[in-house]
C-alpha cells in the first residue's frame, strides 16, 4: 500500500467513542485508506506519533468566525486548539445573506475585508478565495433574513414578509448553507413570533437541514425557552441544536433538572434535538444585550438616538434599576471596547468601572454603551460550575466555543475577547484527562463523530478508511488552554500536529504555512 502520509505508533481515538488502540493511520490525498498496523506500508512521509493521542479533528459547533476568515485564513486561535471544522453563522447572525436592510455586527462592520458581497454566493466564493485553513459549514442568520424583508422593527412578520424570508432561506441553502439559527434575544429576532421561526425551520427541514438557537432566555424563563424550541422541532420536522445551554443566574440555577428531563424526553419521543456548550462559567456578548426590546428596536442608529436623548434615556436607566437586582451588576466583567478612553476598562467589572467614573453601574454601563456606540463586549458570570459538567457530560452535547477566530498577532489581536476564543476545546479534553467530566474516549465523541452526525458532515469526525483526513497529534501530558479572562490572547498548547483534509498545518506546534480547509456546502 503506498501512502502519502503514515501517523505511526500512536494511541488512536477514533472518534466513535471506543476504547483507545494502538494503531496507525494511512492517508493519501485528502482521505483515510486505513487504520491499524499498517508497518508494511510504504508511505511518502511519517509522522511517529508513538506516545501521543491520535483522533479527528475537532469540530466546532458554535462559531462565529464568518466573516474573520476573510481576514485571518490560517485561523491560528482555531488550529492552535485542533479544530479543523468551524460552523459558522450561529446565534442569528451571519455574514450572509446581507440584503435590504441587513447590517453586519458592529465588531465585524468595522473592518477592511479583501471584497463585498451580498448573497451566500458572493461570500462563500470570497470565502474559497481565502483558502481557510479549517473546513468551513455555513448556516443563515434568522435575523439577517428579517432584516433584509423589514429591517430591525418591533413587529410581527406580515404572511406576505414570512413567504419573503421562506424564498431568501431557500436561495441561500441552495448557494451552500445548511440550515438556520437563530438569536430570539438580539433584535430582530426577539421579534419573531413562534410561527415565523416555524415556518422557516420547515424550510430548513424539506432541504435536509438543522436549525440552531440561541433560545428566548437562558434564565428564568429557560423552561419556556425551551417548550418553544421542541415545539418548532415537532411542527417542523426539523433536527434542532439548542445553543450553549446553560442554567444562567444563580437563581435559576435549580431549573438545571427540568431543563435536562425535557430534553431528554424529546429525545425519547423521536426528536432529534442536541445541544452545545463550552466548558466556561461566564458568557460573553456585547453590553447592549441589557437594553429592554423597545430599545433595541430600528437597528443601530436608532438605539443610539434613544440613548442620547434624555427622556428616553431616563426611562430606560429606571427599567433597567427596576428590573436588575442589586447583584447583577456585579456579574459583569467588561471584555472589548472601542473609545480610546475605555481601554483601561477591560479586563475590570463593571461595578469597578463606576467606581472609576464615579457613576451608578447602570450609568456606566449606559455610557459604555453610547460611547462605544454598541461595541463594548462584556463577560456575564451567572452560571454554575455544578451546572456546567453535568450539561457537559450528556451523551447528546457537543461542544461548540460561541467565539469567532482570533489571532496573536495583527488585526484581530485587538480587542478582548472571552478565553474560550483560544482554549475551549483543549479545555475540555484536559477535564477529561484529568478525570474531571467524562471518560477520553466520549469527550472527543462529543468533538468529532457526534457533532459530525448531527450535522450530517458525512464522513467526518471518525478515524476508518473513507474518512476525510482531519486528524490530529496531541501530546497528553501537556495540552492545556493558557487563555485567561485577564489574558485572552494566548494559544493553546499541546496539539502538536493538525491535518486538514490530509495537509499538514501545524507541525510540532508550529503553524506550517498550509491550508487545506474546505466550503462544505
């Protein structure tokens, strides 16, 4: 057998969640031909990985490097971590389509991209241009479609608008994404009404797609979230993803048994509904998520008016005092900001901000918001570690980062994002090393074959022959996240070799300067 490349002696997990072997595995081209003793083989070249763990490359659920791999191809944040699949466009915010009235997100608006595009055809082909490093697998934004038939209004879809975004939802699948998300506490989704997200998951049903959300609330609400997310799922047909699930607020900590049974008796009753999550204790969006719905409503321009003008602005600051306890305030831990003066913030909660200003927190966070102009980040710590390993280790979550790429170095080495941008997934796998969630082998099922599955990737996310060749080397002993909410900016370590689609991008833990990612649309 003649082999392009042989990865020897190593301790091989196959993805499916078997027990680790000793084994090799043979690549030629961009696929797997083989997987076991393969000594006899000849091969072009050989990477000894004797001592080392050998599995698929990680595949990462929750993304939202749209736009940023127009901008940093190589995605080292990404490949540092052995990710070598990214799904991109969640929480309702894509980087196509962008029609009508659809802006991008302030953080990506603002950026120099190397070309303009409005359809999924016009970025995904900017995107191929780029050659990314990592296999890229696009979803619609819900909120991108609203806009684009009715703009940012605080208003219920006409049948007529419905039908509109029905036909863009159909365009964009057949120019390569593979189902819809949603973000129903961002505007414009949170102006969605159940039928409207029902009759575009159906949509996504009849072209073999999934539907992901970021559901209506995490918090106090979470069961409701809930029933309204598996009743989208059995109208509609449609497989669901409920994004990084969590218990958020300490007091609504003790829902965590509720939430689980329900989803578990959904899967029980045939749906196929999982979930994702990263393996941190705070969250991370931008500031202006606190506005009220009235608020948000008419894009970014007309939030910012009502912020500058003094009447609305003190209604707002009173809902705000009215329907925040005290504590809340001291949840939040203030991430990227855009005013020159506000770079001293971050890093810093926002109680110590206002102490700083010499402000009422809700004073602070309003004027981090209107001098921002809405592009201050911020760190939410409202969840429960307890919470967090139990929803971590159910057979049907994957694990999904909720960060776009980020870099050391250049343009998107300058804000302050959330350490899961860097760390995610080697995070986990070191909990389960250290036997701290589940066993080795289920925690890169749940990285690989399982979101492989879900997605229906095809032969990805698996160690055999016919597989694509995702494969990654990884040392033990040593791979950890050296990310930090003080310190974000800081590549894991530990995966030392990273195979694309059988081209080798990081060797030894050195980027190689290659890039084998694919659209898979």
């Amino acid at each position: 057998m003649d082999l392009d490349l042989k990865v020897s002696g190593g301790r091989v997990a196959d993805g499916t969640g078997g027990p680790l072997r000793l084994a090799d595995v043979g690549i030629r081209g961009e696929a797997i031909v083989a997987v076991g003793d393969l000594s006899g083989a000849e091969a072009r070249r050989t990477i000894d990985a004797t001592g080392r763990l050998v599995c698929p490359g990680f595949i990462d659920v929750h993304s939202h490097s749209d736009s940023y791999l127009l901008l940093e191809p190589s995605a080292p944040s990404k490949i540092f971590q052995g990710v070598t699949t990214e799904v991109v466009g969640n929480c309702g915010t894509s980087a196509a389509p962008l029609l009508g009235r659809a802006q991008l997100p302030s953080d990506w608006a603002d950026k120099p991209y190397p070309g303009r595009w409005r359809t999924v055809a016009e970025y995904r082909a900017l995107l191929e241009a780029a050659r990314p490093a990592v296999n890229v697998v696009m979803l619609a934004g819900h909120g991108k479609l609203r806009a684009a038939v009715m703009g940012y209004e605080d208003r219920p879809a006409r049948p007529d608008e419905v039908r509109e975004m029905e036909r863009l939802l159909e365009q964009a699948m057949e120019e390569g994404v593979r189902g819809l998300s949603t973000g129903l506490i961002y505007a414009p989704g949170l102006y969605a009404t159940v039928e409207e997200i029902t009759a575009l998951a159906r949509v996504s049903a009849r072209r073999g797609g999934l539907y992901t959300t970021h559901m209506r609330s995490e918090g106090a609400r979470l069961l409701e979230a809930l029933d309204e997310t598996l009743a989208v799922a059995r109208e509609s047909g449609v497989r669901v993803s409920v994004s990084h699930l969590k218990t958020s607020g300490r007091g609504n900590w003790g829902l965590i048994d509720a939430a689980l049974d329900k989803l578990n008796a959904a899967r029980a009753s045939g749906l196929e509904v999982a979930a994702d999550r990263y393996p941190y204790t705070a969250s991370n969006t931008d500031l202006d998520v606190i506005l009220p719905a009235w608020a948000a409503a008419g894009g970014r321009e007309a939030v910012l008016a009502r912020l500058r003008e003094p009447a609305s602005r003190a209604r707002l600051r009173a809902e705000l005092q009215e329907n925040r306890p005290e504590t809340y305030w001291g949840t939040i831990v203030i991430g990227s900001t855009s005013h020159p003066e506000h770079a001293a913030f971050q890093g810093l909660s926002l109680e110590e901000v206002a102490r700083r200003l010499e402000l009422e927190p809700v004073d602070a966070a309003l004027r981090l918001i209107d001098r921002d102009e809405l592009r201050t980040g911020a760190f939410f710590f409202g969840m429960c570690e307890a919470n967090m390993w139990r929803i971590l280790a159910e057979p049907w979550v994957m694990i999904g980062s909720d960060a776009s790429l980020r870099a050391p170095q250049g343009l998107l080495s300058q804000d302050f994002p959330h350490p899961r941008a860097y760390g995610t997934f080697p995070r986990f796998l070191r909990a389960a090393l250290d036997g701290k969630t589940v066993p080795v082998a289920e925690a890169i099922r749940k990285m690989t074959a399982l979101p492989a599955d879900h997605f229906r990737l095809g032969r990805r996310g698996v160690l055999e022959a016919g597989a694509a060749a995702d494969v990654l080397v990884i040392d033990s002993d040593t791979v950890c996240d050296t990310a930090t909410f003080t310190k974000p900016h800081a590549l894991a370590v530990g995966i030392e070799r990273v195979i694309v689609n059988g081209v080798v991008t990081l060797e030894a833990g050195v980027w190689s300067g290659n890039r084998g990612g694919r659209v898979l649309a």
